[in-house]
C-alpha cells in the first residue's frame, strides 16, 4: 500500500523533480510546483491530458488522492518538505517525465 501510494502521488509529484540528467532544472521545477496556484480539478485535469493510466491509478489509491490533494492546499514552505520527500523516493524517477508536464502545463485546464 505504500508502494502504491508513493508511486501514485510520486507520480504526481515526481509532479516535482526536473528532467532526467538536467541537474540544474531541477530547483525551477520545484518552484514552479511550491510556488502552483493549480486547483485539484486543473492538476487531475492535465495528469489525465498527460498520462490517463497513471491519473486512473492515482483515483484508485485514496492514499495517494489525499496526499496530492494535501500537497496543493498546502503552503509554500510545506509544500518544499513535501516535494523534497517524494523526490528522495527511488520510485518517483520514471514519472518525473509526466510529473514535469502536469506542473507546466495545469494551469491551462
């Protein structure tokens, strides 16, 4: 349950570290996520523009839905904690891909 649930909100919040092998992008995409006026409806909006599989999997771990949903009520400073956490999990790296999507793109939907 863990797992999933890391995986899940990593998902979503590995809507949190930068681009595979670009070091230096990595603190702009936490600020573009601590710093997000994205709404819940916006960001599941565009994870589901980006990756449908991994937003229906996401709905199927409440776990996950609360921690997303505690991620974006949050304010900045937990919010910083909190994409630190995620990125330090190994399991987030595969979606920092879409993760990075999500947090550029939410604000459209």
């Amino acid at each position: 349950m863990t797992t999933k649930l890391l995986l899940a909100s990593g998902g979503l919040t590995a809507l949190l570290a930068a681009g595979a092998g670009v070091a230096s992008a990595q603190p702009a995409m936490d600020d573009v996520i601590v710093n997000s006026t994205c709404s819940y409806p916006q960001v599941t909006a565009a994870l589901a523009a980006q990756d449908p599989k991994l937003a229906e999997q996401l709905q199927e771990v409440p776990a996950a839905t609360g921690w997303l949903k505690s991620l974006i009520a949050a304010p900045p400073d937990q919010r910083r904690v909190m994409v630190a956490q995620a990125r330090a999990f190994p399991g987030v790296q595969p979606y920092i891909p879409v993760i990075n999507a999500v947090a550029s793109t939410c604000q459209n939907f």
